[in-house]
C-alpha cells in the first residue's frame, strides 16, 4: 500500500508531510484546545517538534490542505499493523478547530479510508479511553469500538487504548 499518497477532493487535499510543512503544521496544533483530550499535550513546542519528527521517520504521515484557502488545516497517518496484514491504523490525526464535526472531517477520512480499503479491508483506530470527542468522532464515521475478547486479534498499544474497527 502507498502510505503516502496524494489524495484530494473538492475540500482537502492530503499529500505526503514534508519538512517544510513543520511551522505552518505547528501554527494549527499549538492551540490547546486540540489536545485538550488527549494524553500527550502536543501544543508544546519540544513535544510537537518530537511529533513532526517521528510523522516524518514513520513513512506514512500525511497534511491536510483546505483547498479553498490553500492552508493547512492538520495531518494524519498511516500505519500498518504487525500482525494484521488485512488491517491499517489511521492515526496521530488532527484538525484545526474551525474544520471540527462537519464536512471536512467526513471528507479527511472518507479519503482516506477508501484509499486503505483498496488495499485492505479493515481500518483500526486507537483512541486513548480519555479522549471522548476523537471516539464520538470514530462512532460518527462507523467505527465499532472492540471488546476486551477482540483484542487479541489485533495488537494493542497499551492498557489506555481503546481500538475502533471499521470494516470495508
């Protein structure tokens, strides 16, 4: 699979993350507000420097660009997962709060998601058990949150992790 394609729409357009891209991807995620969830505070500088860095070694990070403003607008990744050849992670992904709960989110993912599902038929989101608003936001998109049993199909991050499913 292409973990970093060129993927676009009338609304976004998702290319792969380059080294250029560190400042105007920290001008969106050093709002608070967007990590305020989440279990690693990535507003901070040395924390989001070490962040763009392991996007850029992973070989799979992505920007989103609003193609009617041509600003980036967030980034994702994708990420196989040993152990599960017929499954992708999507994950490490943020937005810019203006882009929150509507169109383009749907639009991000939907992209996304049907470029992994032309080569593998699930898609597995980790979401920390803190972090309500990225599950309602996996619920919206029809991930299926899995029981403690079905775990042991797929590799778990840690004890705080809980793994969405979505199937193709």
């Amino acid at each position: 699979m292409n973990l970093q394609p060129i993927l676009e729409n009338d609304l976004i357009l998702i290319r792969p993350l380059k080294v250029d891209d560190f400042k105007p991807l920290y001008k969106v995620a050093k709002d608070p507000l967007i990590w305020a969830q989440h279990h690693i505070k990535r507003y901070k500088p040395d924390i989001f420097k070490k962040f763009f860095e392991d996007s850029l070694k992973s070989g799979g990070a992505l920007i989103f660009i609003d193609q009617l403003t041509n600003e980036i607008i967030g980034s994702s990744r994708f990420n196989p997962i040993d152990g599960f050849p017929e499954g992708m992670e999507i994950g490490w992904s943020f937005l810019a709060r203006h882009y929150w709960g509507g169109k383009y989110n749907r639009s991000v993912k939907k992209l996304m998601m049907d470029h992994a599902f032309s080569y593998v038929d699930h898609v597995i989101l980790n979401i920390h058990k803190n972090n309500i608003r990225s599950q309602k936001a996996a619920e919206k998109i029809g991930g299926k949150r899995l029981s403690i049993s079905d775990w042991t199909l797929i590799p778990r991050k840690n004890d705080d992790t809980l793994i969405y499913l979505i199937s193709n």
